[in-house]
C-alpha cells in the first residue's frame, strides 16, 4: 500500500492510523491499494483522517477520540457506547462519539459515487483511541459495511481485506479517476505505480489498417497462415510370415530349405504337380520332439504268488484319505472364521467414516474430517469475534475432493451446534454476508492436502440451517483461480450440504 499524505489528521489517534497503514508495506503482497492521509474532498472544511483506495473497494477511516483507555469498548452504531461498563455521555444531537464520524463518512462516499459513478464498494472504518483491548459490536453491525475498531496493523488487515471485497478488480483509470475525485492537489501516480498496487491495467486495442484505397495491400484479401499437413505415416513393408512347420513334418536330417516366398494363385498347380514327383516315403521311426518330460523312476514291484501287485490301487486309495482329511480341516477354519467375524464387524463399521461419496453425479473423495467442541480457535476474520461472545456448543469439519465437469475442486464443509435456535439463526445471518470471515478448512490446518492446498479466495457459497445447527459449504478449483458466481463450483457447494460429517 502507498501512503500519500496531504494534510495534518485531525484525531488524536492519527499516528496509530498511520502506523498500521503503513506497516501493511509497498505494493499488493498484503492488500496494495493508494491511502490518502489527512484528504480534503472538494466541497469539505476539514479533513479526514485516511481514505484507501484498494483494488476491490474504498475505507473511509475516520478517527474518534475516547476521553480515557479502555479495557472493553460496547460500540453499537444506533445506541449507547459504554467503556468498561460506564456509558459514554455526550450532547444532546449525538447518540455516541462516532455520529459526527460516521455522517462524514456517509457525505463523503456520496459525492464519490456523484463524482465517478464506477467506485466499488464503499466501507467505513472507525478508528477508536488513545487505546481500547477489545471492540464489540452487535452481530447485525458486524453484517454491514462499518468496522469499530482500534487501529493496530493486525485489526486494520482484518478490515481490510473484509471490507473491500468487490467480485473484480478496480483498473488503472477507475483508480486515477478517484484520486481526482478525492484529491485534486494529489500527486500524479503512473501506470506503472498504480498495477504494482493491485489496480487492474488496461490493454490497448490493436490499431486498425489505414492503407489507402489506391495501396496495392487493399486489393489484397486478409489471409491467415494455413496449417502444415499432416506427416503422412511411414509404411513399413514386412515380408510374408511364413506357416509354422510341425516338428513331426521333419523326417530326416538335411539342408535348411530356402526361405518361402510369396507365390500367386495361378502357381498352385505346380506345387501339386511337385508333390506327385517326389520318389515314395521310407517309413521312418518318428523324430524326438523338441521338448521332453523327464523320466520319472520305476516303482518297485511287490511280487505275489509270481503275479507282480501293481501300487496303483494303493496310490488311489491313500490319495482319497488326504483329500479327505484336508476338506475336514478346512472346513473347520472357515467355520472358525465365519464365527469369530460378528465380534469385529459391528466396532469397524461404527467408527469407521465414508470415505467417498456421490451426490448429483460428483464423486466426493473425503480428505479429513473431525469434530469437537471448541470453535474459536478454528475461525477467522470477524467471525471469530462473534464466536468469543457466542460460542458454539460443537464443530464439525470435513474437506473433500471433488471432480466437477473434469476438473478438480475442493470443498470445505463446517457444521456449528449452538444452545438455541436463536443463536444460530443470528449467527448464519451474519456468516452468510461476504467478507465476515468463516471457519478455516481441515485439511488446510492439519496440511492434509497433497500438492498445493486450496486458498477459497473467491469460492462459491452454500449454507443452510435447521434447528440450532447451521452448515456452511465452500468450494473452489484447485487447479486455477475461482470466482464466486461459476456454476460448476454452486453445484459443488451445494451438493457438500448432503455429506455426512462425524458425530
């Protein structure tokens, strides 16, 4: 992010403001984006403290000065605030200290959208001091577009990147135009500057043809470069296989014939009259075949009243009583096996979870699943704030892989238990607003994905609650960059509703 700075702020809390801009570092690695320290807008006596022109939206940052610290700031838009139980008093006109703030905000992002009417999305950050430990704001502020926070480097990134969360990218005129809208004594930024702070750059058309009508080139018709032939296939001629002679066929020793050669039709008859030529066959005694089994020994004879007994009989018989004896004992293992296999079955398939899965012609490959009862630990943005007020009774969590149309997706699932139904109605209405945070994938955390895991930066969306259980579904490509409206990853999100998740 690059800061500009173009008056004195006009809050006590402007150097903590400053600070944490500041560390988020040149150039888009973190967020990128333009900060406008201490802008006048035309029309406007005094100035604000910051507003920050990201790629994917606008922060107003307005400063508000708090008579003392604080450990715990209540900091509702429409009501009362209260530091550490006493409630904040002012005049009559303001409900708390953020009135003045927020109507300046308010004016401010009109005449943005008069003056450029492509502005994205337009937030507002209250930057509350000299210090406050912990902001709460009521679950149905945290699901519009202001923030009350205290403005570490962590707390601002945390607005930030929730806050601006338009679907596309601002690009390099959009973004100059706002400068000129907000500043017109602010320095001129290139090109250059502004794409290497995430603003989306513009591609120049490609110039027409101007040649005259007279110019030998106008007559000439606009061709392409035809393509290269196919390389024709090599062809390879392989002589005639010749029919396998029998070993039975050689009689005698003598020179190898010559090699066979192709012999049309109308040569048939020779070759019979050939074969009646041939002087008479001497019987012979056959040829030794070329493979022989070996010679097993005799077996002694038993010699009976001059009779020799032959052992076949007894060979018989003694080969009955082995197979005998082995069909016995194998049926006794298998009657072994088959009763001792009820004690283990029910125990594998009462703790064992599905694997796979197919739902609406998607093949689901579960990567990791697991369930417990904390939380908090496992969300992130502000849905993580919400939980430390109203902590779910129990998580449940899978990740999966999935093939959609060819490619390959993944799917984050997470199921949340709270005490009542209340609750969780409040608090699937509030996750259901983009950029609210969520809960961090399984597979993720535990680094269970082989190859490089998925980001669910611009995932698509599903959710759904009954009860007091709400279950969220997140799916993005993992091959690629996602978008959050693309119809093959919406069936994904949606078909993950259906999966079973442990416990």
């Amino acid at each position: 992010m690059r800061l500009v700075r173009l008056a004195q702020q006009p809050s006590r809390v402007a150097d903590d403001i400053r600070a944490a801009l500041a560390s988020l570092g040149r150039g888009n690695t973190v967020v990128g984006g333009v900060a406008l320290i201490g802008v006048s807008p035309p029309g406007f006596a005094q100035p604000v403290d910051a507003v920050v022109l990201l790629p994917r939206g606008v922060l107003i940052v307005v400063g508000v000065d708090l008579p003392d610290p604080a450990m715990r700031l209540h900091a509702p838009l429409t009501g009362q605030w209260k530091a550490d139980g006493w409630p904040l008093v002012g005049t009559e006109d303001t409900v708390n200290p953020a009135t003045e703030a927020l109507a300046t905000s308010e004016k401010i992002a009109r005449h943005l959208r008069d003056t450029e009417p492509s502005t994205t999305t337009i937030g507002t950050i209250v930057a509350v001091g000299p210090y406050v430990e912990q902001v709460d704001q009521p679950p149905a502020d945290l699901a519009g577009a202001v923030r009350v926070l205290h403005p570490t480097p962590t707390a601002m990134l945390a607005a930030t990147v929730s806050l601006a969360s338009a679907s596309q990218p601002s690009t390099v005129v959009q973004a100059r135009a706002m400068l000129a809208a907000l500043a017109e004594n602010a320095p001129a930024l290139s090109d250059e500057v502004l794409a290497a702070e995430g603003f989306a750059p513009v591609l120049l058309a490609e110039p027409e043809r101007t040649e005259p009508v007279d110019s030998p080139l106008h007559v000439i018709p606009p061709t392409v470069p035809a393509e290269h032939p196919p390389a024709k296939a090599k062809i390879v001629r392989t002589p005639p296989r010749t029919p396998p002679v029998a070993v039975a066929n050689v009689r005698r020793p003598g020179p190898p014939p010559p090699p066979p050669q192709a012999r049309p039709p109308q040569q048939a008859p020779q070759r019979h009259q050939a074969q009646q030529l041939q002087p008479p066959r001497q019987p012979q005694a056959p040829a030794k075949p070329a493979f022989q089994l070996p010679k097993l020994p005799k077996l002694p004879t038993l010699m009976k009243d001059g009779k020799p007994v032959r052992w076949l009989p007894f060979a018989a018989v003694g080969l009955l009583l082995v197979l005998l004896v082995s069909a016995v004992l194998v049926a006794s293992n298998q009657d072994g096996s088959e009763a001792a296999a009820p004690e283990q079955g029910p125990s594998q398939t009462t703790t064992a979870a599905p694997t796979g899965q197919n739902v609406d012609g998607m093949g689901f490959s579960q990567v990791a699943a697991e369930g417990g009862t904390q939380c908090t630990p496992h969300a992130f943005g502000d849905t993580k704030t919400v939980l430390e007020t109203t902590p779910c009774s129990r998580l449940r969590r899978a990740s999966f892989e999935v093939s959609v149309d060819g490619r390959r997706a993944a799917v984050t699932l997470a199921a949340l238990d709270f005490p009542n139904a209340e609750q969780a109605e409040t608090f699937k209405q509030f996750v259901d607003f983009p950029g609210n945070g969520g809960i961090t994938d399984l597979a993720v955390e535990t680094q269970r994905w082989t190859g490089r895991p998925p980001t669910f930066s611009g995932a698509a969306y599903a959710s759904t609650g009954a009860q007091s259980s709400v279950l969220i579904a997140q799916a993005c490509w993992l091959d690629g960059p996602s978008t959050s409206d693309d119809p093959g990853l919406g069936r994904a999100a949606k078909a993950g509703l259906t999966m079973q998740l442990p416990g």
